[in-house]
C-alpha cells in the first residue's frame, strides 16, 4: 500500500497552476490592465501569494470574511466585490479590515453607501459602485450610478470606480456579446460619473469566459477568478482546454457494470453546479467520451460510450468539477503535486461565508 | 446592535426539530420498523444523540470518516450504507472501528467483499448488500444478489441482510412506486438469500420522500436522513410542510429593486442542488410565493410576484434550502434557537468524505 492521499480529495497540479498563473497575468500585463484575481475560487494564502508574485495588483474577495483571513495572511490590497452590507457587527469588522489593508468596497444602493461611510469613516477605504450589465444579480443600471456615488460622497466616502461582473457569458456562444455588455455598462457609468466631478476611475470586469473579449479601451482592471484553475464549465464554454486545467477531484471506482462505473466523489467534493448546457455534472478529462450522468452525495456515476473499457474497481480516477470555486470551497486542503513531489495547502478559506 | 449572528448562517428550530425526530421515531414504532437515521444529513453528534435517545437502533452513515466522527463521539451501532472499497489504509481504518462499534458496512460487487473479508476479520462486523431498487446508481440487481453474498460468506464475513435506496422517488408523484419498486426489490433478494441458507436478515430501506409508504411487511430497517429537518425539496415533494422545517439558511438582505431582491446567502450556504421539478433554489417559507430564481456562490436573486413588499435593505430573511444535507455539510455550526435561547452545535462531520 503507498500513502497515497485517501478518496476523494482535491489534486492540483503546481505546472498547470503556475502556468495559467502566468498566463492570465502576461495577458493583463499585455493590455495594461491591472489584474486582481478572485480569491474566493481558490480560497488559499498560497496561491493567493503565487497570484501576487506574478503581478496582481492585490485580490479581490466576496466576502468580510475572506478579507480578514486573506489580510491575516498578509495580504496588502484588497477589493470585496460585493455591495456589502456594513450595519452593526460588520461595519466594525469592516472598519478594523481597512485598518490593516488598502481597501475598496462594493456598493448598489444609497443606504448601503450610508453605513459604509459610518463604517469606513477615518480610514482610507473606498468604494466601487456596482453596475449590472446584463446580469441582474446585483448592482444599479449604469444611467443610475450616480445617486449611489453622491450618497457615498456626501457619507464621506471617496469613490474610486465602478465595477460589474458580467456573469450572463457563463453560456455557449455568450461571452464576447456579455463582455461588450461589460464595457458599454462601465464607460456609461464612468462618463456619467465623470461629468459629475468624479475622477481618477477604475473601472472594474472581467470574468474568466469574458475575460479574452474584454475592452482594454474602457476596463482598467480585471479580476477572473477561475482561471487559475479552470474547470469542465470552462472547457465545455471554450475557455480553456483539458490541458490547462489545474485541479481535479480525485475519487475511487467503487461500483461498476453495464456500461457506467461510480466514484466515490459526489456533490459534497465537486458541488452541484450544473447549468442547463452542460453535459453532466463534471468531466473526466481523461476520458472525454464519459459524461457525469448522475451526481448523489457521495456518488458520481459516470457513463462510458458501448464499447469503451471501464475502468476496474478500486482503481482511482480525476473528476474536472463543473465549477472549481464550489469543489475547492467543500474541501479543506488541497494535494499539490510538482513533478514527484506532493505537498498540502490548507484551504483556510473555505466555509468563510460572512 | 444585537448580537445576533453575522450572516450567513443555518439556523435550527429546535421545536420542530424534535417534534420531527418524535414524529419520525414514532412512526416507525407503530409499524414495527427499526429506525437508523442517516446521519450524513445533520453530521451533528448532538442530534444523532438525541436520534437514539427518541428510539433509533443506531445510526447510518456515508463514509467511513462520518463513521469515525461518530464513533468518537459516543455512537455504538453503525452502517455505513456505502459499497465501502476496503483496500489498504481504507480497511485498516474500517477495522479500527468495527473494533469499537457493532458495525455494517455495504457492499455490491464481490471483489469489494473480498476486500471486507480481509479488513474485517475477527471482528463482529457483517455486511449488508446493496441491491439497486429503480435508481441504478450502485447496488446489484435483485437476481444478481447471490454471488455477492457468497463471496462476503467465502472470505469470512457475514451477510446480516440486503439494503436499497429508492432514490428515484425524489420526483413528484413519484415516491408511492419506488417505495413500492423498494420492497420489490428487497423482497426478491432476500427470498433468493433465504433459500440459499442465509437467515435472519435485515431488509434496509427508506429515504425521506419514500417514508410514508415503505412497505413494513417486507422492510424491517429504515433509514431516513432529511426528515430530521427537512427542505424546499420536501415541501415542493409534497412529503411535508413548511411547519416542518427546522433548518432554514438566515441571509441579510443586500440589494433591492425591481420586483427582486437578493440575499447573500448563496450557493455556498444552501447548496447547488436543483432538481428540473423544482420551483428555484431554494425557498422563502415566510413569503411563499417568493422564488430564488437565480443563485450564485454568494447571491440569491429572490423575486416576488408584482404588488407584493419588497422586505428592506438590512432585513433577514430565512431561505429553506432545496436539499438540506448539502446545506449542512457547508457549514461549521447551527444557531439552534430553544424559545428564546440561542446555543450553536458544531457540524462536526461537515466535510468528512474520506
């Protein structure tokens, strides 16, 4: 028996990591755009350090409590792209973060500008109005951000930009027209706010399938976060290719016959993602004619074309996750592999939700 | 300020919960069924204690870390009702704890029973035989039950009965005939068992959605998970109310408008879970017309139908979870609320898939 790590648990392989490390950074370096990846994909001080070394101007989290494990952890510049909500317990959590870190906020609405001001009042945190192009999640339609950056203004505030995250090219075929959304959503809010005595804007997208169609005439900074792994959502879009996914979730055949076998990594190591175009619900990059066909728990069933040989119980095989951030967000380490050697990063940011 | 939990966080009704623990113990008293509840819903020692204490004859869990979990922390009877791959560090750390409990584990190939054999020699541990009822996930056919049972009675350990998951009763309507496809399939095997001298055998059935129609003249062991707190997914099934659900996901309202709002509760906190018959991703059990028609890692879109309030920025709101297990293992703790006392209980088994 060798000490292999037991199933199911998380591989990352560090040449692939450190590649698409480089990558994107040489492609925003390339552009003159300012690259600030998302830490909440990867949720881990390493690779937020690797990210940093490479050229990130600093990371972007989703979460106060992200900022305040990534700051522990030593970073310097941080953005929570997220319209936070800083009334009470957290406006005091927030204002000790902006203690310790440049800092920038995101805020969609008036009131929510108000109690940042509270919050942040006598640091030098900043806010970034958050705009919806096309998305309808968060964030003010670009014809309405200036309400949110007066109220920020008259909060005491300062206003450093506006941001969106252009979420509608998660789909076949849609990631150049939501990337152009992204651009025509941020100059208007820009010029807007522009001819209202704001100056100095970042201007703030960029998610991992937009990011090769973003508008470096417009954006100022971008900030992907999957594309430091990638994932089967990314290849089965066209982002990416099998060989520049970085992670996988490695689980054991544990049943198997008539066609399909079942591993022993399900929804609570790959997470359910699963939009309506995909294939499955996970890839095996090994085996690109398998498809994810059911996803329990603690069961992934994998179905093979007739005639393909199925693997044997007991042996090992790595599941791609439709969407990397929910894997690495159940797990609580990663196994990172370079060359022969295998080492361990915690995950310390997993379950950081608040 | 108050110091009521940052959110996002699992709030646990303790009134209901009990009241669905009685129900369920009751229940299955009446019908003469033995009841072991599966664990892998809750992954909480405190309410596995209070499972037995109500009248469960033991536990059921998923993997064998759960079963380490519960072991330490004081349970003395468990199933891991997974066809468990017990070769090399696996089997010696299945042996450990068929050491210190009375202990099954499931099975469905006779490779994997040869593997059992090894690890569980000399123990008091016996297997049971998964036996596929309808949802061809793992599990042998009925007819196919025989050669797995010889090979676990060949390398020495003994069968104590046959096992199914009718797991395709998670569909409307669809819960009445897999119960039935349940006792069907359990029946066939254990007849086929019985007339190849194998006796006094446990027949193990029961999901959630299935309960109430389990077949109690062919089962003799059931083992539900989600009726310990149930979810969207049960009342949209129709197996419950909302007056049954003791686990609610509590977000912070932190952006509105436009008929939506939405909460930063997202598919990190409730799960990705969702199912093609269901309304959304989840439920707002106080506004039942509510739907969460969009969720992220951090957001959920909430919409309501046109004239109905929008609740305000800052406002909580409680969110059902589709499927409260995923729900669970996401978390660290449940606020659990006695009245109008408030104490945490850790999810000490969140994560544990190994």
């Amino acid at each position: 028996m060798t000490d292999a790590p037991a199933t199911p648990y998380l591989a990352v392989d560090l040449d692939v990591l450190s590649r698409n490390l480089e990558n994107t950074a040489r492609w925003a370096r390339a552009r003159g755009l300012r690259l600030r990846p998302h830490a909440k994909t990867h949720k881990s001080p390493e690779i937020a350090r690797r990210q940093i070394e490479s050229g990130a101007v600093g990371l972007t989290v989703a979460t106060l409590a992200e900022g305040e494990i990534f700051s522990r952890a030593g970073a310097t510049d941080l953005f929570v792209a997220y319209p936070v909500w800083a009334a009470g317990e957290r406006g005091a959590r927030l204002r000790a973060l902006a203690q310790g870190v440049a800092l920038r906020v995101g805020v969609d609405s008036a009131e929510g500008a108000q109690h940042l001001g509270i919050a942040l009042a006598g640091t030098s945190a900043s806010v970034m109005v958050e705009v919806d192009s096309g998305m309808r999640r968060t964030g003010v339609a670009p014809g309405e951000v200036l309400e949110v950056a007066r109220a920020a203004d008259r909060a005491g505030v300062r206003v450093a930009g506006v941001f969106t995250f252009p979420g509608h090219g998660y789909a076949p075929g849609g990631a150049a027209q939501a990337a152009a959304d992204e651009a025509t959503a941020l100059a208007k809010a820009a010029d807007i706010l522009r001819g209202n005595g704001f100056d100095d804007l970042e201007l703030g997208g960029g998610s991992t399938p937009t990011l090769a169609h973003s508008d470096a005439t417009v954006l100022t900074e971008v900030r992907p976060g999957v594309s430091v792994f990638n994932d089967a959502q990314q290849v089965e879009l066209g982002t990416c290719g099998w060989e520049d996914v970085a992670l996988t979730a490695v689980g054991t055949v544990v049943s198997r016959g008539d066609g399909r076998f079942v591993l022993d990594a399900g929804g609570k190591v790959l997470g359910a993602d699963r939009p309506g175009w995909a294939t499955g619900a996970g890839r095996v990059p090994a085996m690109p004619d398998a498809r994810v066909v059911l996803l329990s728990e603690h069961h992934a069933v994998v179905e093979l074309p007739a005639g393909e040989t199925l693997p044997e119980l007991g042996d090992r095989v790595a599941v791609a996750p439709n969407h990397v951030c929910a894997a690495a967000n159940l797990a609580r380490e990663y196994v990172v592999t370079m060359g022969g050697r295998v080492t361990r990063w915690p995950i310390t940011a997993a379950g950081a939700n608040t």
